[in-house]
DNA sequence: AATGCATTTCATTTTTTCTTGAAATGAATG
DNA sequence: CATTCATTTCAAGAAAAAATGAAATGCATT
C-alpha cells in the first residue's frame, strides 16, 4: 500500500523531484543571483544547469522547477545574454538544449560593467552639475558644500580605480 | 497677477521645493543606494542631508521629500543603523535634528559584512552539503559534478580573499 | 506550402516590496 | 502628573517586480 502510493507518486511527478544536491546549488545561486538584482526564477534555472551534467531542454526545466513557459524562456534568455549559459546542439534532438558556462565571474563582471560603472559616470556628470550651481549659494553654504561635493568626487574617483582592479582579479 | 499666483504658491508649499543641487544629490543616491538594495525614500532622505548645510528636523525631511511620517521615521532609523546618519542635539530644540555622516565608505562596508560575507559562509556549508552527497551519484555524474563543486569552492575562495582586502582599500 | 513542435512575447494575475497614516508609545514641559 | 509635541509601530493600501499562460512567431520536417 505504502510502496504503490510511493510509486504512484512518483509516476505523477514524472520522477521530477530536484535531488538534495540540486536543491543546494539552487538555494545557492537564487541567493547569490539575487544579491545583483535577479529574480528567483533565474537563480532556480542557473542552479539547475549548474549541477547537471548534461545539457537540459527547456521543458525539462519548466518541469523540475515547477516553473512557467514564459519563466524558463525569459530567464533563458537573459542568461544567456549574460553568457552565463549557452545552447548546445543535440544532434537529433529538435528543441535547443541548454548548459550553464561555469565562468562565474560572469556575474560579477556584467554586474560592475552594466550596473556600477554606468551609474558612477552618472554619478560624475551629477558633480560636475552640482558645481556650476555652487556660485548661487551664500557664501557660508557655498562653503560647506563645496567641501561635501568634493568628498563625493573624491568617492567616485576611488570607486572608478577600484574596479580595474577588481576586474583584474576576477578574470583571472 | 501672474506674480501674486507665484507668491500664493510659494506660501502654500511653504517654500518647500527642492533646490536643483539637491535634486542632483538626492536622484544620485537614490540610485546607488537602490544598488544595496535601499528604498527609494532611504535614498531620498540621504540625499537631502548630504547637502544639507545643517542639521534637518523629521517633518522638515518629511514636507521638502514629501514622504510620509512613516517612511521618514524607518528611513532615519535605517540610516541610523547603517551608521549613515546620526542624530545631533540642538539647544533649545524638542525634536531631534539629523545630519549625514559623510563618510560614504560606510554604504560600501555594511553592505559587505551583512550581506555577502554571510551568503559566502552559507555558500561554504552549502558546498560541504553537496560534497557528502557526491558519493551516492553514479560515478560518471559524480566526476562531473564533483568538478564543478570544486569550481564552486574556488570561486568563493577567490571572493574571500578578496572581501578584506577591497574593504582595507575601502577604509582608507 | 502545410503541419507540428519549440520558443518568444506580452497582457493579465500574483507576489513582493514600499509607503501611508492612524494609533500607541515615549519624552519633555509647564 | 497632565498636557503637548515627537517618534515609533504596524495594519492596510499602493506601487513595483515577477510569474503565468494564451496567442503569435519562427523554423524544421514532411
């Protein structure tokens, strides 16, 4: 009784269960996805590829992770626009298979070019506004601020050496 | 006419609008503090003390951001926390009056240590988890798997090392 | 070129996150 | 110690972000 409700079980969900070690490594990347800005279903899916060692249809992955049609493609997609997966071809297979790239600077290199970089030119285009505004202020203001402008530069400018750096470290 | 209308308007918004060098600080923090995962009111309210040459009252915040009671009360007490804004006794004064600590770095730290120093030591766990499965895998899987994982521990290694050294960079 | 599958797109729904404001709490003043 | 003003808390509402799934598109096969 017990075995055959088991096997029913199983039958129903296609034997579909994540094992132990692929709920590990999904909890992981959602985790860590999510820290620049990914939603859930992207970690689940990147997880997913992560540990398995062939390469998984689409479909394959909406049913593991319980997840849409329009979920798996979207986030599909977005990862691959990362670069953190790619898609193979099965030959005789007719639907895309898909592999996650193990690159995990990826992540973090699209994060600091697409996210940080862009906001810190901004960010310096701000201060150079700021600036031109300064000569409006009373002069005890204007001295106060100048002094905070300047310490905001003085931010951005060592947050921009820094990433260089960073950039090195990660590649390599 | 046209400038009795002006006039009205002011009184009725008590001279309240923002001026365009805060508009500047206050949209530039919005957005890196959105990065840290800050709300918007959080950002807003850093932004006005930032340039603000001296200390700002709860409802002063509150009339110029134009932002409720409630949002400017856990805002400050967020800030508070992060060390980001400090409180500052007026003499004479009932309500408290706050001032930005300029040290931006401060973002920079908390977000570290509270956010991904403890994704890193939960993603170690989670590696020694996954390692204990690995012998119950086929051994072709197992190899396979066994790999990545190790990629997995290198790669968190590597951020490791890095976090002290971009926070002694950071600090000084 | 028609059919059948695989994928993308996008309007809608659901979920999550943020904000609001009224009530509770606290703290200073008379 | 009662009153008034300042701040916090939190349930409810609003806004933003993510997920869903049906329809549209694309593409290989017959």
């Amino acid at each position: 009784m017990i075995d055959s409700a088991t096997i029913e079980e199983q039958r129903a969900s296609k034997n579909n269960e994540l094992s132990e070690l692929e709920v590990e490594a999904i909890e992981m990347f959602i985790n860590f996805l999510k820290l620049i800005g990914l939603p859930k279903s992207v970690g689940e899916i990147y997880g997913l590829l992560f540990v398995s060692p062939r390469p998984l249809a689409m479909d394959t992955i909406m049913e593991r992770l319980d997840i849409s049609l329009g979920a798996a493609s979207q986030g599909l997609k977005l990862l691959r626009n990362l670069g953190a997966v790619k898609a193979v071809y099965s030959p005789g297979e007719r639907r895309d298979h898909f592999v996650a790239d193990l690159e995990l600077s990826k992540f973090a290199t699209v994060f600091i070019k697409e996210e940080l970089k862009p906001r810190m030119e901004r960010g310096l285009e701000r201060i150079k506004r700021m600036e031109e505004i300064l000569p409006t202020l009373s002069p005890a203001d204007r001295k106060v601020t100048a002094a905070r402008i300047e310490r905001l530069r003085h931010w951005l400018d060592k947050g921009q050496k820094m990433l260089p750096w960073i950039m090195k470290f990660l590649l390599r």
